[in-house]
C-alpha cells in the first residue's frame, strides 16, 4: 500500500460526476438488515488549498490527535466559532471567476476522519455499503487505506461497496471535503455556500439475497376505485400487503380495491418487500398522475395547488437538518393549510419526503441544478448546453429520480431551477420521462415547453396571470395546451407578502391557472450574538446580497411570520361568507377531494368586539366544490347598542395527525349592522392663559398649538401629520425590476425629511384651529394640514383635514398622525387582530377586542422595516389614554421612532428610548412583493388627495 505525497487534485476539475460510486437505487430509511450510523464527532482539518496536504491521512495509525473536532452531520464554517472560515451568501453571482470548470487555487478543504468499530454482533457474512446522504462540494473518500472514489453532487445520496475492506475494529474511514469544485457551477442555488458532511453517514450490512433496487407502481383508477400494485426489484422477492391480502412475487401486478393517497388524504398501506436475505418496509399509496384536457389532474381530478418553497435550513446548523425539524416545517404547513411543497433547490433529505407521503402534501422534487450566474454573461459557456457536462447533469437527475421513486407524494420531477435552456436538460428531461412516464416534468425555464409537461413561470404579474388563465399569452401550440403554475410567486421577503388574496382569486377563477408556491418557506438567517440573526454580509463577504436570503413565510426560528398567517386565510379550504343582516351563512368546500366530514362549525355572536353567545352549527359534509346555506340562530339580545357582527369557524373535529381537536381551519366574519361612530357636541371653548390654552380636558402650548397633556396624561409629543414609514424590503423593490419602486421614489422626494411649518394658531370660540404646512425640502409639493380641536368637557376631539399642494406623482407611504407618550406598556384595542395587517395583506385579520403589549406589537423582521400595524381599529387604549376613530384607523405604537427604524439594519440596532412612539393612520400604501415580484396593485395605493379624518381622545383612569 504506497501514498501519493504529492495529491493530484485533477477530480475536482473534472466536469464527470465522479467515480466508484455504486448504481444509485431506491433510499429507504430502514430494514431488518443491520446499519450502523457514522454521524457524530469526527477529526477535522482544514486546508486553505485543494492540494495541501497529502494522503497519508488516509493510512490506517495516521495520528490525527492534535486535529480539532466537527460535528457531522454539519458545515465547518458554522462550527468552531470562526476558526473554519465563514459562511458566504449569494443570489446568482458565483463567489469565484465564472471560468468552467476551474475554481480558484484558494478553495477551502477539511479533510474529516472517523474511527470505528463495528459492533460485536454485526454480521460476519454477506457485503456492506457506505452511503453518504449529502457533502457539499466534492468529497473523496478512503476506508482502511483503500481509496474508494470521489464524487460530486451536493445533495444527493453517493453509495460505496466496502464489504471487503471492513475489519473488527479501528476501520478508519477518511473523506477529503472541498469546498469548490467542477459541480460547484452546477449548485448555484441562492443560499448560503456552506461546504461539509451536511447529511447523514451510513454503514449498511448487505446480507446475501438483500434488496438492491426496486419500484414501487401502484395506480389508482378513479372510474373503479381499483389500485394497481406493481413492485419491481432488481433482486427477486415478494411483496406483501396484509391489509389488502396481497402476498405476490415482485414483477407481478395486482388489483384491489383501495382508498387513494392524496395531500387531503393520504392514505398509506403498510407492506413488505420480502427478499432472501432482507426485508423493507413498504408505505405504499395508490394514485394516478396524468396530464390530461389540458390540467394536472390525480386520481381524475384536476389540483389546485397552495404550496411553497422550502429550503433546508436551521439558523446554527444550516442544511444539516434532523428529523424532528423535517416534521416540524411539515406540521406547520399542514397546520396553515399549505397541500404543497416545491422543494427548492434540489431534492431534500430523503426523511422529509417520507414525512409529506405520512402527512400529505404534494411535492415537485427539484434536481440539485442552477446555473444562474451564467446570466451575467449571457448564459455563455452555460454547462447546460455544453456536452461535456450532460453525464453529470444525467447523474445529477438519475441520483434524484432512483432515490425518490417511491414516494407517491411527488407528482412532479423538476430539471433544476435557473439554469438557461439547453442541450443538457433536454437529455434530462427525456430520461426522466423514459424512466418515469408516471410522473410529469417540470422547469420553469423552458417556457415554450419544450420539455416539460407544464408551463411554469415566477414572479408573474397579477394581469399576466389572468391574461395565462385566459389562453390570451400566446407562445406555442404545445404551451397553449398546458396547465400554468407558478413556481415561485409572492416574494416574502421582510414585510409581506401583499396581494396574495389577488393571485389566489386569478387561480380559482380559471382552470388553466392551478395554483402557485410561494418564495419561501424560511428565512435563512444565521443565529449571531452580536446580530441576532446574520445575513449576506455580515461575515466580511467579498460579493453578497444582503437580507435577500432572508425571504420566508417563517423566521429563522420556525415563528410564523405575519405573511404565513396571511396564506393560510386566503387559501382555506373551506369559504365561509354570510349575510350578518338576515342571518345566513354561506359554505364552500373548496378542497379538490375531502369532504366537509372531518370538521366542525361553531358560531359566535360579538358586541363591540367581545363574545356574548357561541354555539354549534350543523353544516352538511360537502363534496368537493359543493356549497350550500345554512341558517344561523337568532342574534342575542343586547341593550348596550353596539356593533354587533357573527364569526364563524370550521375546526377539525377530531384529533389528526397534524393537529388536535378543535384547530381552526377556516372562519368568516360578517357584521349585523353598521358600527355607531364617536360623536359629541362642541360645548367647551378654549380659554387662553399664560401661555397656555385649555380646552376641555385637555392643555395645549399657546405658542405652536401642541397637544400637552390629556386628562392628566401627559403628551411627550404631539400629534402631527406623518407620512414616512421604514420602507419595507418591498417598498424598495429590487433593482432589476421593471416596475416603478416607490420605496425608492419616496426617498428621492425625500418623504423621510418632512419639514413642518406652523402658519397660526387660532383659539375660537368652540375650536382650537391649527394650521399648518408640511413639506420636504428642495421640492414644491407639500400637504396642507389643519389641525381642529374640539371637546364636551370630558371628550377631545381631533379632526385633521390635509390637501396636497403641487404635482404629487407618487403615492404615499402612510397618513395619519405621530405622537409620543413618556408611559406605555399595556395596550387593547377593538379592530383587526390579532396580528399586523396592511391594505394588500389583511385577510388574516380578524376583528375583535385584543390585548398585547408594545413589545409584543412588533414583527421581528430579520432586517427592521415598517411593521405592526392593526388594521380596522375602532378604539385603542394605551398609556392611560382611550383614542376612537373617525372612520377606523390603522393603529402602530413602537419605543423607536420610524427614522432609527429606518436606520436599523438588525434587531439588536433597535434600543427602547424613553417615549412610546404611536402612529393613528387614516391610510397605508400596500405591500406588493416587489423585492422579486410586482408592486402593490393600483387599489392598494395611498394616494395624495384631500381628505379628513378624526379621533376622539379621552383617559382610561
């Protein structure tokens, strides 16, 4: 046995796949074969270059003892607080020279030992295979000295026979991990670059006549409600079903009669695939995909699908996830009535699928492809259209497709993502279809649909949409005739997204249109002392995006984010929509399969935000797309004259899988009669006395009109006009788009820098007037505002009256008035709740009476920006103070103004001050998601235009 002491590092280059790997074949995650885990502490050392060391570390008594430890599964750059380099995040830009297929001579390399014994009881016959789940970029690998091959490929599963070089004790098992390689063009996939042993590591025992490969078949005809089972298996066997009384050799069809797996009920059939010497559970369920009258349809019927993105990742371990976390991001999509999952980018860790065939949901697996900056150069030299690369690109889509098979919850095989068009993915696609004409291929790059079965697109327009659902877009033959999804669509970057309710309304209206996931699922925020939650940048990158990686429907801690609150309302899958006058509720079943039998209805009846009855309500069990209407009680009597609305919930009526008893699924609200509106006669006037001006309850500065103190509240600020809010990673928009961003425009006005010029302050004989000009400097426009003040003697009332002067091209950001308050803790208010809504993402929003705290009033965005604000208020009671709206309001209260908002770049910038900064906004411009979709639609704009509104200020002590 001899070492090279100078290494060829040739392999990294190398644009094949690698070399030595076994076939790939079906994941299964156990049997009654013996396994034994490698995941735990292993040695580590890290090289600055691919060709640093030799390979003598490989050598069975090699002394690795001074070397420092990592956790595998895991990523060296989360591990060793920085003593292993940093993470890098970037969009589409390669942090390297874009010079196919070399990569820089500095390229991060940790070389990984792990010393095991086998256990005692670990067979002596048969064969073993080392199977790595996931190594980002390149790994090569030795067992006992012996080198076994290298491979590349990041996340996908790479087997090894080893039966023979295994021995008793102390085998020493070595893997030389570089961060950059041929493979690393083929993986640029907006993340975090963040090379190690990020998945699990395995030892399997192959005794004689063990499983080898095998396809499960099993189809559902809707017509008969017959399945068709059929398990091939490279290794001849039996397959068994008890609960189905099938026992038949592999290769061989069966009928029976069966229930069908879907995401609303999937339905799995325990079985086994028995062999000579092995036997592996089988979750088998039965279903049919096919494209067919111009729709996806499964089991004959057409889907819709309400999915998202979904990145591996966890803030200290990155991709390394564990299986408890899988389940936790399942529940909570089932638990927000998501039915989908595309997973982006690549095929995850094969548990988490096993995880959506258990708890249903549907899955377009995605190859472990994108190529995406290759655009800065015109996608020349793009590896996709480039024969030279296609072997890796095949391997890369066989490693997905033989892993995965089994799985009924895939319906789609996905090429890759961003990857330019070419040769390469046509060789995919057509092996894809040639191995698996069960399933459909999708890539939404292809969008004349050359290879796929669906016409794809992301960050389509919401009038694009329509135009698609329409059949007006246009392109080819073959994409007239296909479904439309989008991929990728409501950008939930920060604030947002807005206008989810829109799109969904477009994908129900048209059957062409069958739905949408939304980019994405997680924030991908590393967790920082210092920081709180780091992003691009933050590590000294030389090239990075910032906060984009920071874009999910969930914080990095798993928290739903208001944008997750949001989807679930707007894609429920029961409508509940009523008449509050006559007493009617109106029911849809807006599933694809379920009936309305797993759930339950209550009713309730609020006055002024507050429940005086609640009940049942018998809601028939309606088949998918059937309505019906049903009858609700006689509303409560009640003296107090207040407004008074129903809320209606469907809730699960039993314990699930995903949820207990009494989750609420869906609800509808709708008033009995219209809300009563603060008034009051005028009866106090102002008296003026040295220097200060009473009226009612309240004082004022002579001078310049301040609101002092109310009641006995002291005022630290008074109420003024205020139009500027911390733009939003939405407001800004994002550079490429072709949309007009506001955030930008705003700025440029300079909305942030509003001056306020006072022009009188006149004490009448029922009003205290206040008059005022307010305007950004070095331009025209401006707002007139008035300012009146009026009370009964325990009331105050203040009616603010603005009208825009010169040529306002822009919308607004926000209108109301800002105040401070010295003291403020507690809050309630009557309105929208319990959660942030704005103009474009208030569906979620429901009212009631609610108590929080200001603390507890803020949205935790990774990067801060305008957040918090409830909409629809009636009334708030902060401080000491009780504030009525004339008409609702939108209502915010923060210990930082809106300018260190503004200026904050991560939570911990943000340090509460001495005053309670409280916004009451008369309107809010809308959300969009034009970080990397459109803008607010016309509707949601704040425009500048003369109006008045009014709040009534009295004291809660």
């Amino acid at each position: 046995m001899s070492f090279r002491t100078t290494p060829s590092v040739d392999y990294v280059e190398d644009v094949s796949p690698g070399s030595g790997a076994l076939p790939p074949r079906a994941w299964y995650a156990s049997s009654d074969a013996r396994s034994l885990s490698l995941n735990g502490s292993w040695r580590f050392r890290l090289s600055a270059t691919a060709g640093a060391e030799d390979d003598s570390f490989a050598e069975e008594g090699y002394d690795a003892g001074n070397w420092a430890e990592v956790t595998v599964p895991g990523h060296w750059v989360l591990q060793g607080d920085g003593a292993f380099g940093s993470p890098i995040y970037t969009n589409h830009l390669y942090p390297f020279p874009v010079d196919p297929p070399y990569v820089p001579t500095e390229n991060p390399t940790g070389d990984h030992l792990r010393v095991f014994d086998l256990p005692s009881d670990w067979p002596s016959d048969g064969g073993a295979v080392l199977r790595f789940d996931g190594v980002e970029s390149c790994a090569r690998v030795w067992l006992n000295g012996t080198e076994l091959g290298e491979f590349k490929g990041s996340r996908l599963a790479h087997e090894f026979a080893v039966g023979e070089l295994l021995k008793p004790g102390a085998n020493v098992l070595a893997v030389r991990v570089h961060q950059w390689s041929a493979g690393s063009y083929l993986e640029d996939q907006d993340q975090w670059w963040l090379p190690g042993i990020f998945r699990d590591v395995t030892l399997l025992h192959r005794p004689a006549g063990s499983v080898a490969d095998f396809f499960v078949h099993a189809s559902y005809d809707h017509t008969t409600g017959e399945g068709t089972l059929r398990v091939d298996s490279d290794v001849d066997g039996r397959v068994l079903v008890p609960a189905l009384d099938i026992d038949v050799a592999t290769g061989e069809p069966v009928t029976a009669a069966v229930e069908p797996w879907t995401a609303e009920t999937p339905k799995l059939y325990d079985g086994v695939l028995a062999t000579d010497g092995e036997r592996v559970p089988l979750r088998i369920g039965f279903r049919t995909v096919v494209l067919e009258d111009g729709l996806v349809k499964v089991n004959g019927t057409a889907v819709l699908f309400k999915g998202v993105n979904r990145h591996e990742w966890h803030p200290e371990r990155g991709r390394a996830l564990d299986l408890e976390t899988m389940r936790e991001d399942v529940l909570l999509m089932k638990r927000h009535n998501l039915n989908a999952v595309r997973t982006s980018h690549y095929p995850p860790h094969p548990a988490f699928l096993d995880l959506c065939d258990e708890y249903g949901l549907w899955v377009i697996d995605e190859c472990d492809l994108e190529t995406h900056g290759f655009t800065e150069q015109d996608w020349r030299d793009n590896p996709v259209d480039d024969d030279r690369w296609t072997p890796a690109l095949l391997d890369r889509a066989a490693r997905m497709v033989e892993r995965d098979k089994n799985h009924p919850s895939i319906v789609f095989w996905s090429l890759g993502n961003e990857a330019g068009t070419g040769r390469g993915l046509t060789a995919m696609a057509e092996w894809i279809h040639g191995r698996d004409p069960e399933r459909l291929v999708h890539y939404e790059g292809d969008w004349n649909c050359r290879d796929t079965d669906v016409y794809s697109r992301m960050y389509a327009f919401h009038d694009e949409v329509e135009k698609i659902g329409q059949r007006l877009d246009g392109g080819t033959h073959k994409r007239r005739d296909l479904p439309f999804i989008q991929c990728e669509y409501a950008h939930a970057m920060g604030n947002g997204p807005g206008g989810l309710a829109d799109y969904q309304e477009l994908f129900e209206k048209y059957d062409r249109l069958q739905g949408g996931f939304i980019w994405e699922w997680i924030d991908h925020g590393v967790k920082h002392a210092e920081l709180g939650y780091a992003y691009g940048g933050d590590f000294g990158e030389e090239l990075h995006d910032g906060n984009f990686v920071c874009d999910g429907l969930v914080f990095p801690d798993r928290t739903p984010s208001p944008g997750l609150i949001e989807y679930k309302k707007v894609i429920e899958p029961v409508r509940i929509e009523g008449d509050g006058a006559n007493g009617i509720v109106h029911v849809t079943n807006k599933q694809d399969f379920a009936d309305l039998s797993a759930l339950a209805f209550e009713w309730s009846c609020q006055v002024d935000g507050e429940t005086v009855e609640s009940g049942s309500l018998a809601v028939p069990a309606l088949a998918p797309g059937e309505s019906a209407e049903v009858k609700l009680p006689e509303p409560p009597a009640d003296g107090r004259g207040g407004e008074r609305q129903w809320t209606v919930r469907a809730l699960l009526a039993d314990d699930t899988s995903w949820a207990a008893k009494g989750h609420v699924v869906a609800w509808g609200q709708f008033a009995v009669g219209a809300r009563p509106l603060p008034s009051f006669p005028a009866t106090d006037r102002p008296v003026v006395e040295e220097g200060r001006i009473t009226l009612g309850p309240a004082g004022f500065d002579a001078r310049t009109g301040a609101l002092l103190s109310v009641g006995g509240v002291e005022v630290g600020a008074t109420p003024r006009l205020d139009v500027w809010r911390a733009p939003t990673d939405n407001d800004d928009g994002a550079e490429w788009q072709t949309d007009t961003r506001y955030g930008v425009l705003w700025r440029t006005l300079g909305l942030h820098r509003m001056r306020h010029r006072l022009v009188s302050v006149e004490a009448g004989d029922d009003a205290l007037t206040v008059r005022t000009r307010v305007a950004p400097a070095a331009r025209e426009v401006g707002l007139d505002t008035v300012y009146r003040w009026t009370s009964d003697g325990e009331r105050l009332r203040l009616s603010v009256s603005v009208t825009p002067e010169g040529d306002w091209t822009v919308p607004l950001p926000r209108l109301g008035v800002r105040f401070g308050l010295p003291e403020a803790d507690g809050v309630e208010w009557f309105g929208g709740g319990p959660g942030e809504a704005y103009p474009d993402s208030r569906t979620a929003s429901m009212i009631g009476r609610w108590r929080s705290t200001v603390d507890r009033l803020q949205t935790p965005y990774v990067r801060p920006q305008e957040n918090g604000a409830r909409a629809d208020v009636r009334w708030v009671e902060l401080g000491g103070l009780r504030i009525e709206g004339d008409p609702e309001f939108w209502f915010t209260a923060r210990r930082w103004t809106t300018e260190q908002l503004d200026a904050a770049q991560h939570r911990t910038d943000l340090a509460a001050g001495d005053t309670v900064w409280v916004n009451l906004d008369h309107g809010l411009h809308g959300i969009g998601s034009q970080s990397c979709g459109p803008g607010p639609l016309p509707q949601y704009f704040l425009k500048a235009e003369p109006v008045e509104f009014s709040f009534v200020f009295s004291t809660t002590r």
